[in-house]
C-alpha cells in the first residue's frame, strides 16, 4: 500500500475528495476493501467495550438508565442503535464461535444479530444437540465477500422448517393472511398486504414476467422504478385476469408454482437433517443435505408444506448425478426445450452468476460454446443467466472484462473471472451454494 493510500484509510476524510484523483482506479478499489474491513473491525471493538461497560456500568451509565442511552447520549447513535450494540453484545456471551466470528472481522453486525436471534429462539422441533452445526450453517452464509443477508436468512428460513413442529411456521399460517384495499380522500387506492409464503410465490409468479424492465423501442433502458413496474404489472395482470385470465408466459413456462425436493424426501420425510448420515467426511453439514423443498421466490417449504401439495399437482422428473447435477436430454434443437429448462433450474436456481440472486424466470438459457460455434445444446453447454450477466457474457474477444463459464467435474457451472478482476483467475462456483 502507498503512503498516499495508507492516509486515506487511516487518516481524516477532511479534504479528501480533493486529493482522492490522484490515486489509481485499483488503490481507490483497495481503499474502499481496506476502509470497509477497518469499519467491521472497530464495529467489533465497540460491541466489546460496550459489553465490558454494561457488565461494569460506573455513575454515569447508570445514571444514563443502561449503557445503551449513555452511548446514544455521547455519540451521534440514536438510542435503538445504542441499545442494539449493548443488546448484540449481551447476546454473543453464550455463543463464542458467533463472537469469535464477529471480533475476527468476518461476519457484520447485521448478521451476527441475525444470528444470534436465531439462536435465542431456535425451533421448537429443533434438538439441542443440533444448535452447533446450525450455527456453522449461518456462519458459512454470513462469512466472506459474498455473504449477503439473503443467504442468511434464507439458511434461517431453510432450518425454521427443517425442524417442524407441531405449531405451523409463520410463513405458513394462511389464517395471518389479511389484505386491505381502501380509498383515500383523493380518489386513490391503497392497498395493503400480509401472506404466507406460498401465497406470495403465487403472486410473485404470476407478476414476473409482467414487471421485468422493458427497453423503448429505440433501446433506450426503462426507466420505471421497482415500485412502478410492480403497480403497472399489477395493473396488467388485473386486467388479464377480467379478460379470461390470459397468463402469458414466464421464463418459457406459463406462471405457476415451482416447488424443488428430492425425491426420497417428497417420498418419506427423513430425520432430522442436522443428524443425518448424509453429512461431509468431515461431519460438516452442506445446504445441499437440508430435506426440504424450495420455491424459486421466497425460497424454502417444509417437507409437509410440500407433500401436501405433491397430492395434486403436476410432477417434473429431473435425474441428477451424484453431486446433484441434472443428466442430459434431447441435444438436438437450438432452443431449449421445456424439460431442459426445469432440468437448468434445478441446477442452477437462478442466474448461475457469482453474486446474483436473480429467480429463474427472469433467466435466459445461455451456450457456454455458442450454437453458432458448434455449440450443443445439452446441460454441459447450458447455464441459466440473468439479461445483464447474458449480455456479459456475449462481449467480443478483446474487450476488458470478458468472463469465461467452465463445466466443472461435478457437471456444474464455475465462473473464471478475467485478468484486470483476478490477476490468477482462479474460478469461482456458481451462485447456488446457499440457494437450498
């Protein structure tokens, strides 16, 4: 690191935007990596000081009615932030690898709150015994550059309904279902929902491909917002709906419900999957060893949740090899067909993209070796991808940041990144580890 570079994260932000053009586009990347694992690392020490404080609180913290109030008091922090960082600190006593974790630098704030929450009030169906390797789980979702609170509370949401009980989640309980539609004194509508978690993949399904941005005519990129798009979409499937429901088409399917399982567990509901023999060499437990289903929207499903819909519904076969992936069908066409795309999204749940968490109806069906190449279109020359990552992926030779797509050993996609991003290009898995 230069000397200038060293002032930047070490030294005042005063008058800085005035000297930062002197440094390179990878020292100003540098210094926002090094500024951001300096603010993890103070965030860290301020937890433990707080904590030690709160344990031995003198006159002016009790005077400030919990050491929470005294930091807020002679901080910038508003009370609940205060309270949070006194309340996290309390919480990591009982958990010393969520702690150790979080001092290490490698797991954020947010995370180890989420963490730590999870494992106050774990499921009620859930051993004792198995507190430990759940809290790897959310360790390995909450660690690293990757780790986003997505996976995080996906993992969480996946182990809530691994470990059923007899008290329905929450995210199943239709009777919480309300919806409320009211006018506003303006002549307006306001409209106001809570579902459970299949409801809302049935209305997310069904508005997908009615809320995707839409390019004008002369390319210019839509420039809705989310919001709006999702108003219009609404809007549009309203209307469809009073005109004899005509869906349309999502991602090459018409908008239903997806719901991935295994076979053997759609089949006959395991153990608990924190105590199956299905673990690592090591004992370590995988994502991929969690017996529930999953819906492309909002993610997990309990076993029974899943069964009950197995009773009536249409049943899409996809067989996989022994590290998960799907076997080959029907090479011959251009396009894909309809089998290799449940087969892709099996595989790939989503765009494929280190990073991306883009559902699979927003997903195109990319030739790794393109067809005009002599390219096939068989799941070894397949990878689902989003709009943006699919035009990446189509750059000509020679421009600066050209990826490369690898079918690995476990027939599964891996991403080798291009020089000026890793100088060692070392590949980097498809973004499906935490997608269970």
């Amino acid at each position: 690191m230069s000397v200038l570079l060293s002032d930047v994260v070490s030294g005042s932000a005063v008058g800085l935007r005035g000297r930062l053009w002197r440094l390179s586009a990878a020292e100003l990347r540098a210094a926002a990596i090094e500024a951001s694992a300096e603010i993890l690392r103070l965030e860290a020490v301020r937890v433990a000081v707080v904590d030690e404080l709160s344990m031995r609180p003198d006159d002016q913290v009790i005077a400030s009615r919990g050491v929470g109030c005294w930091l807020a008091a002679n901080t910038m922090l508003q009370v609940r932030d205060g309270k949070k960082i006194a309340a996290l600190g309390a919480a990591l006593r009982p958990f010393p690898a969520v702690a150790a974790r979080f001092d290490d630098g490698d797991c954020s704030f947010e995370h180890a709150v989420l963490i730590v929450a999870f494992c106050e009030s774990p499921p009620k169906g859930m051993p004792d015994e198995a507190l430990p390797k759940c809290i790897d789980l959310l360790l390995a979702a909450a660690s690293g550059v990757e780790a986003t609170t997505t996976k995080v509370r996906n993992v969480i949401a996946t182990l809530e309904r691994i470990f059923e009980s007899d008290e329905i989640p929450p995210a199943e309980d239709v009777d919480r279902n309300e919806l409320r539609i009211a006018s506003t004194l303006n002549g307006r509508v306001v409209v106001r929902g809570d579902f459970d978690a299949l409801t809302g993949e049935m209305l997310l399904s069904a508005l997908s491909n009615l809320t995707m941005p839409t390019p004008a005519p002369d390319g210019t990129p839509d420039s809705r917002s989310a919001a709006k798009r999702t108003a219009d979409g609404f809007t549009e499937l309203i209307r469809r709906y009073l005109d004899c429901a005509k869906t349309g088409t999502d991602g090459g399917q018409r908008p239903h419900v997806n719901v991935h399982i295994n076979a053997r567990d759609l089949a006959e509901h395991r153990g608990c999957a924190a105590q199956s023999s299905d673990s690592g060499d090591d004992g370590s437990l995988e994502p991929a060893d969690l017996d529930v289903g999953h819906m492309p929207w909002l993610g997990p499903l309990s076993v029974s949740q899943t069964r009950l819909l197995g009773c009536d519904c249409f049943l899409s076969t996809v067989l996989l090899d022994g590290h998960g992936a799907p076997l080959d069908a029907k090479p011959g066409k251009r396009l894909v067909t309809a089998e290799q795309r449940v087969a892709l999204i099996a595989r790939d749940k989503g765009c494929a993209f280190p990073g991306c968490t883009c559902v699979p109806a927003w997903t195109d069906a990319h030739h790794i070796r393109h067809w005009a190449n002599g390219g096939p279109t068989v799941m070894n020359n397949l990878v689902l991808l989003c709009r943006s990552h699919h035009r990446l992926m189509h750059r000509k030779s020679g421009f600066v940041g050209k990826w490369v797509i690898r079918i690995g050993v476990d027939n599964k996609p891996w991403f080798i990144p291009p020089p000026s991003i890793d100088p060692q290009q070392h590949p980097r898995p498809a973004n499906t580890t935490f997608k269970t």
